[in-house]
C-alpha cells in the first residue's frame, strides 16, 4: 500500500477515527503489511502477544476453545482488529484467529501500540467503543421477558 492509503484505510478504522491526519501518518510510517492465505492461522490462543492486525481485505473467525471442543465467537472484517486485548493486558492470546479467506492485514507491533496509546489517549476511548460495541453484539438476549406492572394498575 502506498502511505496515503494507509493513511485514508486507518482513518476508517474505529480506534483511529479521532485522530488527526499527522498522526494518522505517523501510525502508518510503522505499520506492517501481511497476507495471509485462506485458512491459515494468525495465531492460537495461548500464544504470546507480539502485534496488533487490523483486517484490510479479507474475513477472520475468532475461535475459542470450550468442553466440546471450539466455537466461533465472532467473524471480523475489514477495518476491524484483532488481538488487541492480549496487547493491553499482557496476557496470552484469548482465542484462535483462522483466515476465512485471503486476507491482507496491518500490523502494530505491541511496544508502537502502547506508545501509540500513550501519546495518543483518544485511541483509548476508541478501543472503549470497539469493545463495548462487541458485547452488545454478544449480548444474549433473554428468552422470556419480565414484565414490570406500573404503577396504578
């Protein structure tokens, strides 16, 4: 990718939508490019984190691993990230990441990561809104409704 559509891609991404173009740009100075072929595996859970991928082109599954073997726990595409939270706190990865289908990802080593978020603070709120928005997609939603009588009836 050249830098101006590295530039113009991070801008649509959600972490990055309140940031200024320079500092777009300066994101996109060390940011890394990766293709990855259908059916490969960016990483497993249980491994270390090293790097941040925001999805350019393609489709991921995220895979947990439960008693009865795995299950999907979301499919992510272009613009959205993936292995943001073992970056943050530093643990190992929380589910398997396989590639659906050819993709091309950037990448974010984690140390520009956590630099970026500390000279950048609104990345923070924008990975508050990433994740707050993944678990009220996640939500289950109740099967059987309480009804709460008002008040006179």
């Amino acid at each position: 990718m050249l830098m101006m559509e590295k530039i113009l891609f991070l801008r649509g991404v959600s972490i990055f939508r309140n940031l200024k173009m320079a500092e777009l740009a300066w994101i996109a100075e060390f940011v890394s490019e990766e293709s990855e072929p259908s059916g490969s595996v960016l990483f497993r859970e249980g491994d270390l984190a090293e790097s941040l991928y925001i999805v350019v082109s393609g489709q991921v599954e995220v895979v947990r691993k439960n008693d009865r073997g795995e299950r999907i726990v979301a499919v992510l595409g272009e613009k959205e990230c993936v292995g943001e939270m073992s970056i943050l706190d530093d643990e190992p990865r929380s589910a398997t990441i396989r590639v659906m289908e050819d993709s091309f990802f950037l990448r974010i080593k984690s140390e520009d990561f956590k630099d970026l978020i500390h000279d950048n603070p609104d990345i923070a709120f924008g990975i508050f809104r990433m994740f707050t928005g993944r678990i009220r997609k996640n939500q289950p939603e109740s099967e059987t409704a309480t009804v709460i009588p008002q008040a006179g009836m």
